[in-house]
C-alpha cells in the first residue's frame, strides 16, 4: 500500500467509512501481529490483542495529523509500540495465587506461602511468659530489673548500661547470671 492510497484510507476511516477502516486493519494486521509476539505472550490470546490492535489503530486514525508530515504507518506503529508495551508491563509480574507454582504441580502459590500465625509458637511463648511471671519475683531485684529491661522492654545492653553509666559487660554477668537463676526454678539443666 502506497502512502497515497494510505492518506485516502486513513480519511474516510475518519469519516467513519467501514470499507477503509476494515482495509486499514487488514493492512496493518502484519504489524500489529508483530507487536504482539514481540510484547505479549501469551499465545491464547493473539485474538483478543488482535481486536485491541484494531481498535488502537482506530483511535489513531482518529487522533493522526497529516500535517505533521509523518507517515500514518510510523504514527501507528509507535501507538501500537506504546500500547503493547503498557499491556505487558501490566501483566508482567501478574501470578494468580491459585496456580501452580511450576507446570505440573498440583499444589497453588497460596499453599506454598508462610503463615504468618504460628498458634503453636504463641501457646508456648504464653505459658513460658506465665511461668516466668511466676518464677520472676524471685530473682533478686537487680536480675529482675535487667530481664524486665532487657527482654520486656526490648532494650540492648549497650542502651541500658549508657542510660545508667555502667559497663555494658557487667550487665552481661548479670543478665548470665539471672538467667541461670531462671534456669534452676524451672528445673532445667545449665548449658553453660
């Protein structure tokens, strides 16, 4: 197709004219096929990003301005260039959370995600937060000070010894030593 016989097209599209629109679109068919096994992959849908093609080059005729002096092909393959490479930006990362995560697998995405409660972790840091309760008031008050800061109150030693001026070593001996303390009210054996 020359770029007369184009501008002729292009203008009675505009004019709404169903014989140039439909000649347009199957002159264009080549390109916009291209574009589509370039940008999109998905092989299933070629039809459908057909008829979307067709209907960019539609709003191109549409919007297209003779009197820039560009050629309508180049004005719509960058339209098609823009247009297909959106689409595959929006599909890019897309994964539906019922699919398997390879072919081949039966189970989904949904069941290989880590569950954020973890009921059993919780039962137990629950008894072992009742128990220490129990077992706290008998440390002497300094280990029960440096627990509670340390551990309750999620403080570093480093913090701690800066906020009362002593070093951050001797808060480690002491923190040893409650915790050992601790460790023979609940009856366990010492590691260390």
């Amino acid at each position: 197709m020359d770029n007369n016989e184009m501008i002729l097209l292009v203008r009675g599209a505009r004019a709404r004219d169903t014989e140039c629109q439909l000649a347009l679109i199957e002159g264009f068919r080549p390109l916009m096929l291209a574009m589509i096994r370039r940008y999109i992959y998905e092989v299933d849908a070629v039809d459908d990003y057909l008829s979307e093609g067709a209907i960019v080059l539609l709003n191109a005729v549409q919007t297209f301005n003779e009197d820039l002096g560009v050629p309508f092909s180049g004005y719509l393959k960058k339209e098609l260039f823009y247009y297909f490479v959106n689409v595959a930006k929006l599909h890019q990362n897309l994964y539906s959370l019922d699919s398997g995560s390879s072919e081949g697998e039966s189970f989904s995405l949904l069941d290989s995600l880590a569950d954020a409660a973890d009921i059993e972790g919780d039962y137990i840091k629950a008894s072992d937060l009742s128990a220490l309760q129990v077992y706290l008031p008998r440390l002497r008050e300094r280990q029960r000070w440096i627990i509670e800061e340390h551990y309750f109150k999620r403080r570093s030693f480093r913090e701690i010894a800066d906020s009362i001026g002593v070093s951050a070593n001797s808060l480690v001996k002491l923190h040893r030593r409650a915790i050992a303390d601790l460790r023979t009210y609940f009856g366990m054996e010492l590691a260390n």
